[in-house]
C-alpha cells in the first residue's frame, strides 16, 4: 500500500485521515492550491537556488533571486489553480517575497554543508529495535557545517516557541540526522519567514533527545499499523476551510448541509 513515509504524510494521518487516504491512496488530485502552500513552495525553491550558489562559490544578486522567484512563481501558476484569500492578491504575494528575500540576502550567513539534501532511513520498533519495514524519507531544507539542521517556514504569523519544540517535523529530521551521522545534530533552528503588513524574518532555535526520538517511533508505528489496517477517520477542524476535498468529505458536507453555508477558503498559517 506505501513504500514510505514522510513526516509530512505522518502529521496528515493524524490531522485527518481521510484525507490522507484521497491524496496517498486514491491518489484523487487536487482541484486547487492554497495560496500559501503556493508561496511557500516557491518561496523554497528560491533559497534552495540561491544556497547552491552558495556552496559552489558563485556570486549572486538580489535582482538574480527576484528572477529565480517571478520564473518559479510564473511556472506553478500555469501548472496549478492557485486559489487566494478574499483580501490577497498576486501582486501581493509577489511583493511579500521580493521583500523577504531582500531581508534574507541581507543577512549573514553560516558556511553550508548541503541544501535540500534527501534522507532514507529505517523505522524502528520503539520496544524491541526492529526494524519496522518501511523507511522514513526527506529533505534537510539546509545543513551547516557544524551539523546545525535548518528548516524555513513561511507563516501568515510568527511561530511560537511551543509549536516549534513539539513540531514533529523537527523530531523526525532530528531522528533521521543522528541515524545517518550518528551523532545528534548541533541544533536545529527554524528560519521563519513572517507574511505580516510589516515582513520579518524571525530565527528561533530548539533541540531534541533521545526520548523525543522515542516519542516519534511510537506515533510512526502507530500511523503505519493504521495505514495498514485500512483505518482513516475523518476528522474536522480548522484546516477543513483550506482542504482541497472538502467536497468529497461527508463529515464536511454534513456541515455545510447543517449550517446552509459554503466553505470558506482561507490561508493556512503554516507550510
């Protein structure tokens, strides 16, 4: 049925697990894209370009990102339906990422082991280290040569430093570093690109032990056996407003029928 997982598939089984089954099992695609899964997409690829550069040694200018960002916008709006907040705009989502990447040139950076760098490592069984027959797959989005791991978000509002210690994002890179290096990583920090009125660009750090690791094999295992057990519950909430089959979702359409409205898309916070 899978041949992997992600962290990011993982945090969708338990945020709702019928979507996961539309978007990993039916493999049923998606009508639309959120405008903010749209900017953050870019928004990455942009930095990735602009870190490789780095680490072969060629120069780069800020008018050379602002290319690399409106080639890569222009690229995904002729491929997907990009669906906008009722107050936003194109213009507005390209001027935000002009504007944070401007900030983000201007800073100092840290000398760069590798970007976007893929990782596959085993599952283990948290209680008697087997391991659990499928892998963990993903991408650091930054190493730095003293093993700190860097991860970007770009949000509508600043994350807080609750969300950023129990990510389980950050666990699973955690994890999969120390299994590949065998040892932890220094730290990882979390370059968060902020969408306000005012941009900003906020560095918050953090760090994960043994136990945390322990923590995450017991979800993975748990999700996996859910996953094999053909069990996906649906489950409601906050993110149904943006989700991208909330017109197969019974649990949604039960909703609407009960309060006579349409479902209203909005930006997610967090990509």
């Amino acid at each position: 049925m899978i041949d992997h997982l992600s962290s990011s598939q993982i945090n969708l089984y338990l945020q709702c697990g019928l979507k996961y089954k539309y978007q990993y099992i039916d493999l049923i695609p998606k009508s639309f894209t959120v405008s903010a899964l749209a900017f953050g997409g870019v928004f990455h690829s942009t930095l990735d370009w602009f870190h490789k550069r780095m680490i072969q040694g060629k120069s780069t200018t800020l008018e050379n990102l602002y290319q690399i960002f409106d080639v890569d916008w222009y690229t995904l709006r002729m491929d997907a339906n990009i669906r906008y907040k009722p107050d936003e705009t194109e213009d507005q989502l390209i001027t935000m990422g002009r504007e944070l990447l401007s900030r983000y040139f201007q800073e100092k950076h840290k000398q760069i082991k590798g970007c976007e760098v893929p990782f596959t490592v085993p599952l283990y069984a948290p209680d008697n280290g087997h391991e659990l027959g499928i892998a963990l797959e993903g991408y650091f989005d930054l190493i730095e040569t003293d093993g700190t791991i860097v991860e970007f978000k770009t949000s509508a509002v600043s994350l807080n430093m609750s969300d950023i210690d129990t990510r389980l994002q950050l666990t699973a890179y955690s994890y999969a570093y120390q299994i590949l290096n065998r040892n932890p990583p220094k730290q990882i920090r979390v370059v968060n690109f902020v969408k306000a009125k005012k941009p900003k660009i906020i560095s918050i750090e953090t760090s994960r032990d043994r136990n945390d690791s322990v923590g995450f094999l017991y979800t993975a295992q748990e999700v996996l056996h859910g996953i094999q057990s053909k069990v996906f519950p649906p489950r409601l909430g906050f993110w149904c407003k943006e989700c991208e089959y909330a017109s197969l979702c019974p649990l949604w359409k039960h909703k609407v029928a009960a309060t006579q409205k349409e479902p209203v898309y909005a930006e997610a916070n967090v990509q």
